[in-house]
C-alpha cells in the first residue's frame, strides 16, 4: 500500500500537478492513529448515547410511575417530600458524604403525633413499591428500637464504603472482627435491623449519619453523663447546624459538637454546598421523580448532575476534552 500510494506522488510530480516542494510541507499522520475528526466523531456518539439513555431511563420512570394508582403516587410523594425537606436525604441520595438518613416514628406511643400517623402509611406504600425501581446503590432499612419507635434509614452503599474505609479501626472495635463493609451491606440487605447491627452504639450511628466521629464522642459522652453539660464551655457541647443557602427551605444538618473544631466547621460548609446544589434541582422538578432519580442510581453510576465533592477532579479532564473537541473547527 505505502510503494503504492509513492508510485501515485511520483507520477504526479512527474505530471507537474504538485511540486516537491509541497510534497515537504504536507504532513501525513502515522497510519495507526485516527485522524482527529474520527476522534471527535466517536467521543460524539458515546456522548450522544449516554445522553440517551439517560432520556431513556427519565421517560421509564415516568413509565413506571404512571402504573400506580393515583392515591398511592400522592402517598409516595408525600414520603419523599418529607425524607428530602426535613431528613437530609438529600445528602445521602445525591452526595457521597453523608452515608445514611434518618427518620423516626412512634406507632406504638401515646402521643403520636398527625405527623408520624401519616409519615407510616407514606412508608408502607413506598416500600409496597420499592421493587419497581432499580436501585442497586441504595437500602431501605428499618428497624424496631427498644422504645418501641421505628427507625427509617436511607442507606447510600457508595457513602457507606467511604465512611467505613476512613473508620473501619473503630467500628471493629465495637461490632468485632467480622466486621467489614461487605458484610454489613450483606446483612442490611436481608433486612437485618442497623441498629443492632451496630449494637445501639450513639458513636457510630453519629458517623454513619454524616455528624463527624469527634462530634459523636462528644454527644454519646454527654447522654451518659447528662450533669457534664453545664459545666464544661458551651461551645464543647454545642448545637451545630449547616447553614442555609438564600431562600433554601430543607432543614440543616444538625448535630451536637464542639462548634470551634476543625470538623463541625468542615462538615457545616459540605452541607452547606450540597444544599445549594440540590435546591436548584428541587424547585424545577417533582419532588418524587427528583427522589427516584436518585434513589434509581447504580453504584458505578455518577450521580444526576449533583456530585462535586467526589467527581470534580475525577471528571474535569474528561469534560475538558469534551469541551475542546466540540469546539475545534479547523484541524
């Protein structure tokens, strides 16, 4: 092929159609690298792919929603309104910091509360349809405490690796030695209650929840010697709450802890700026279909348009390429 494609550029020199000179200013790529065009093209139609199958999926949620009854729909955005406003489950379900959410409810007290009545039946209908939408990256878990109240977690798998990888030498150290992420996650998933998966310990239940190990010292040191508190400074044992963005109308994280430490005022600005992400989504969408969309993630999935803390570098080059590639017209 090259003695062919020499044979054609002497006939032509020969023929005067291109003289010698050009013949040195051409420059020809090496036949095992695609031209930058090709490139371009194929980056293109992954990107293209992806964007479609992410409409895909949209209009299969939709799909999937529309064949439940319509009282049923209401009770599930109902439940999904309240985990996103008022449990923080925003955190676990679009970010990868915060590991779990928690909600409680009190069926067997007295004095139940309007609320927690009607947060039951959303919880019972929910989780009457939790099989229909994919969510390999996420556990429902409840579980029923010694007071007799429920507790309702919302597990990010992802968080949970992460949070366990950085305090896995603690959480040995109560649970024992077969304690591992696997089998926590192996034993969440044949519906084996977190609370006495981690023997009621305050301290991790703090961790998982996204409060901060030194913060969960300090709350679990402070419910077993309740006298402490008015003795030490107040800001040792202080309420911490992540602020609010401008108009933002979910409810902090918040959490007990030394307020001037490191870690209450690193997590404070995290949630802070998850909150500022996910408002953005929240008033454009319906409560329900913006908890499915995250709810519906896989583990190898980057979460819908939300993630910084974890992809921002990761992602950057790849996106950078995409940007430059879509905007190169002459090559």
């Amino acid at each position: 092929m090259l003695l062919a494609v020499a044979n054609d550029c002497n006939e032509w020199i020969t023929h005067g159609l291109i003289t010698r000179w050009s013949l040195v200013q051409v420059q020809v790529a090496p036949l095992f690298l695609p031209s930058p065009i090709f490139i371009m093209q194929i980056l293109n139609f992954i990107f293209l792919s992806l964007c479609l199958i992410s409409s895909l999926y949209g209009e299969n949620l939709s799909h999937l929603i529309s064949q439940i009854p319509i009282e049923d729909i209401h009770r599930m955005r109902e439940f999904a309104d309240y985990q996103l406003m008022c449990k923080h489950a925003a955190h676990p379900l679009f970010f990868n910091n915060k590991s779990c959410s928690l909600s409680a409810i009190r069926p067997l007290s007295s004095d139940i509360t309007y609320e927690e009545l009607q947060l039951l039946k959303d919880w019972e209908i929910f989780k009457k349809y939790e099989h229909k939408f994919r969510h390999s990256n996420f556990i429902l878990s409840s579980s029923l405490n010694k007071s007799g109240s429920i507790s309702i977690f919302i597990i990010n798998k992802r968080a949970l690796k992460k949070c366990i990888g950085k305090h896995k030498r603690i959480f040995k150290s109560v649970i024992g030695k077969q304690f591992s992420y696997k089998w926590l996650v192996t034993e969440l998933e044949e519906n084996r209650p977190l609370n006495a998966l981690i023997k009621d310990n305050q301290v991790l239940l703090g961790i998982l929840l996204g409060y901060g190990k030194k913060s969960s010292q300090i709350f679990e040191y402070y419910i077993q010697n309740p006298f402490m508190v008015h003795i030490v400074k107040p800001e040792v044992c202080d309420r911490i709450c992540s602020d609010l963005p401008s108009e933002c109308e979910c409810f902090p994280v918040a959490f007990v802890g030394n307020s001037n430490s490191k870690e209450a005022q690193t997590l404070r600005m995290l949630y802070r700026n998850e909150l500022i992400s996910f408002w953005k989504l929240y008033k454009k969408k319906d409560p329900l279909i913006l908890f499915l969309e995250g709810f519906s993630q896989n583990e190898s999935d980057i979460l819908p348009g939300l993630e910084k803390s974890n992809w921002e570098w990761k992602y950057r080059f790849p996106r950078f390429v995409f940007q430059y590639l879509f905007t190169i017209k002459d090559f």
